[in-house]
C-alpha cells in the first residue's frame, strides 16, 4: 500500500485553495448503511445502472465524506480545508482508495466466518500503515450517560492528534479499518441480495436476517420482482 508522504502542510506557508466542496457524482451523498463506518467506506465506490460511482474521487470528496461519517469534525474538516492544497488532497484521496482496495479484499476473503490469528498474516499493510502515526491521551468530559445514577467517571480519556493535517487523514481511515478488524464479527458481514448491488453491512439483526442493504431500494425490488412472479403464476380471474 502506498501512502502519500510528505502531505503535512505547514500552517505558515499554506496556499489556500480549496474553498467550497466538489460533486463528484449525481447522487447526493455516499449510503451510510453498513451499521460500521470501514464497511461503509468500501461503499464509497459501486456500480449502478453500468456505471462506477466513486464518493473518494478527489481530495475535496473524501473530506465531505470523512464529516459525513463523523471520522472529522465539521472544526476539523474546515481546518483541513483551509489548510490543505488541493493536489495533496487529492494524494491523499488516491492513497484511501487504495487502502480501500486492501480492505475490500481483506473483507472479501474473511465475511462469512469467525477471525482467527491466522488473518495477522493479511494485516501487515494496515499495521504498518498505523505505525507512523502519532496519538496522545487528553481527559475529557464524557458524554452524558442515559441512565439516571450512573456510577461511571464523568470524565474520560480520548486518543488525539497533535494536528489533522492532509497526511493524518490516511490514520484516521487507518484507525477505523483496524478497529472493525479488531471489533466486528465478520460471520455477521453480508453483500446485499439486491441484483446488481455490491453493497456490504453488518447484519446486527437479532435472527441474522438482514438480506439487503436497504428495505427502501434492493428491498422493495426483490418484493415487487417476487409479487410480479407470483401473478405471472397465478394471474387475477378476469371477470
Ligand atoms: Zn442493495
């Protein structure tokens, strides 16, 4: 996996050229379905109706798309805008669309079944991708908690850059690929029923019975296309 070197701007001496978001496709925004952020990442990028569609094409897209799933905050992304050239961006962005790649594989090869050890063997790219970046612990106030008496510490750690910088979007992509490795159950990570779909999600229902990505596309589609079978089989009586 190659990773974009030397993208770290300086503040001082930034030329500040990027100034707005970039469509890169007709649709609106990439589907947030997946139940885990890394499976929506590979649904960044899918064909529909013979065409590739590709919310990571440019350096401006990805950003939109690191708000949109919350991997940035709307202070970090506009510091990413303001601060970043637009042609590092778009390093950046070939370099997620490569580790993307790598996870499709990796998701490819391991959906369905248990993780064992043996997939340590796979992960050297994302471990050696993580090994160059650079966190330190800050003690925060914690959300909330939704139960009233709640005996946990107001207070809690939380992992942070120094600066979000062009180069550390790569290990913020990095570090939520690495945890649905170390987290999601990939028996339950399932592509979509739907025809022609290519999108993938973690089914979290409780009987593991999720079939499409969404009821309201690939859903209704497979229910219109069984109703029409069925009145093709057994046509309404004229009367
Ligand atoms: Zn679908």
């Amino acid at each position: 996996m190659v990773i974009p070197q030397n993208t770290t701007t300086d503040s001082a001496t930034a030329d500040i050229r990027y100034d707005g978001p970039v469509e890169v496709t007709s649709w609106a925004v990439a589907p947030v379905l997946a139940e885990s952020t890394a499976l929506d990442f590979l649904n960044t990028s899918l064909y529909s109706t013979g065409r590739q569609i590709d919310w990571l094409g440019s350096g401006a897209a990805l950003v939109d798309w690191l708000q949109q799933v919350q991997l940035l905050s709307e202070q970090e992304a506009l510091e990413v805008r303001r601060m970043a050239r637009l042609e590092e961006l778009d390093t950046v962005a070939a370099g997620a669309r490569q580790l993307r790649d790598w996870f499709r594989s990796f998701v490819l090869r391991y959906h369905g079944q248990a993780l064992t050890g043996d997939a340590l063997h796979d992960l050297a790219p994302i471990n050696d991708l993580l090994r160059a970046d650079a966190l330190h612990l800050q003690i925060h106030v914690r959300p909330p908690p939704s139960d009233v008496g709640s005996t946990v510490s107001p207070l809690h750690g939380v992992w942070k850059r120094r600066e979000i910088s062009s180069g550390a979007l790569m290990y913020v992509l990095g570090e939520a690929v690495a945890h649905a490795i170390a987290s999601l159950s990939f028996a339950n990570i399932k592509y979509c029923q739907g025809r022609n779909c290519s999108l993938v999600f973690l089914d979290k229902t409780s009987r593991l019975s999720r079939r499409w990505c969404s009821m309201a596309t690939c859903g209704n589609r497979a229910k219109q296309a069984s109703h029409r079978k069925k009145q093709q089989k057994n046509p309404p009586h004229a009367s």
